[in-house]
C-alpha cells in the first residue's frame, strides 16, 4: 500500500481556496456555507451532551450561590436551603453537591 | 454546496420558528434549548422553550438563577439608597443625584423583570407539562 504524505502547503491551499469560496459566495448570494451547518452540528453536539450539561448547569448555579466572595460552604448550603424552600428536588441535589464539598474540605 | 446551505437555512428556519414555537419537537430539544438560552443568561429565552422541555429540575434552576440575579440587584440597590441617604454630603459631585436615581430606577426595572420571569417559571412548575412530540 503506498505510503500516504501529507502536504501543509496543499492543506494551506485548500483553505485558502475555500476561504475565498466562503466569502465569495457570501458576497454574491448573502448566505453562508459554513455558519448553517455548524450551527446544526452544535445543535446535535448539545443534545448529545443534555445530561453533562444539565450538571454543568447545576455546578454553575452552585458557584453563582457561593457568590464573589467565595463563602464557606455551611453558609452556601443555608443559603441554598433559604432559597429553594419550595423547590425540593434542587434543594436536594445541591444539598448533595454540597456536603460532597464539605466532605472534600476536610480531606 | 450552496444548495445544501440553502437547504440548511430553510430547516433551520422551518425548525426555529413556526414549528419549534409550536412544541412539535421533541422534548430533548427543548431541554437543549432551555440550556443554551440559561448559558446565554436569556431568561425571556429560556421560559420559552421550559414549558414543552417536560424537566421540572431545569425550571427549578431557572427560578433559583432568577432568585439569585435578584439578590445581587437588590443589594445594588440597597448600595444606591444608602449612598442617596447621606443626602448629597460634600463628597457629591454636581449631576450625581441624577445619576444615582438613574440607576435606582434602572434597579426597580431589573427587579420588577426578574419578579416577573420568577412567577412565571414557578407557574410553570405548578401546572403539567405540554405534551411534546
């Protein structure tokens, strides 16, 4: 099997060539090649990844509670009991995240 | 290429409009979508799409985000009521006043928006999810 070479300049070429494609087309027609099919790719990448991102949303929510001044913990997980009062599932997950803090502060 | 842009374009309007607005997708879809409109902090967004995403958790979440980006205004505007009750001291430049009460009213408005993204999302939270698709 012939052995395969790869050429940086032949690479550069190509996307210069499609770069000039890209604008050129999007001069002359006002659409874009590449910004439609990205988007549909993110679109496929972020349902693929619900459940990461929904706990990187409740990590996110968890560090916008500790605050800018970095609160301890205890004060973070009675802010959270203050706050969530009538949202139990939360209250608990957070609770949760929490006490795993705690827990990783005294190790 | 350009064909399959175009083809792109239409599915991606055809999807975002008529029949995203309309619940017809799948509630994945609009779990993906109430996510990428909380990343972006559009909460206007993010109750849009929370009524067909089905997930009580995301709209818990989105309530507690509200209530703390509340807690944040509210302490703004307590700064800017104490600064207005030391009554324009020498430390007061002239056009100051003004300014404060600007922002004061600028604090009312976020809090009164705020106010009301929250009940609407614990509305949502009360009431069974709309079926989608």
């Amino acid at each position: 099997m012939a052995r395969k070479e790869i050429s940086v300049t032949g690479a550069a070429v190509g996307g210069l060539a499609g770069w000039v494609a890209e604008v050129a087309i999007s001069e002359i027609t006002g659409h874009h090649i590449t910004t439609g099919i990205l988007e549909i790719l993110g679109a496929a990448a972020g349902l693929c990844r619900l459940d990461k991102r929904l706990a990187a949303a409740l990590q996110d929510t968890l560090e916008q509670t500790r605050g800018e001044d970095r609160e301890d913990y205890r004060q973070v997980k009675e802010r959270i009991e203050e706050l969530t009062r009538d949202l139990p599932e939360l209250r608990e997950i957070l609770g949760n995240m929490v006490d795993a803090g705690i827990q990783a502060q005294r190790a | 290429m350009l064909g399959v842009n175009l083809l792109v374009r239409l599915g991606r309007k055809v999807l975002a409009g008529p029949i995203a607005e309309a619940g017809l997708l799948p509630a994945s879809y609009y779990r993906h979508l109430t996510l990428a409109a909380l990343e972006e902090e559009d909460f206007p967004g993010a109750l849009t799409y929370l009524k067909w995403a089905a997930d009580p958790l995301l709209a818990q979440i989105l309530v507690l985000r509200l209530r703390l980006l509340a807690g944040r205004h509210a302490k703004q505007r307590q700064g800017i009521l104490d600064l207005l009750g030391e009554g324009g001291g020498p430390s007061f430049q002239p056009g100051a006043l003004e300014k404060y009460q600007d922002l004061l009213r600028a604090e009312d408005r976020a809090l009164g928006l705020l106010g009301e993204y929250e009940a609407r999302a614990l509305a949502l939270l009360s009431r069974p999810p709309l079926p989608a698709s």
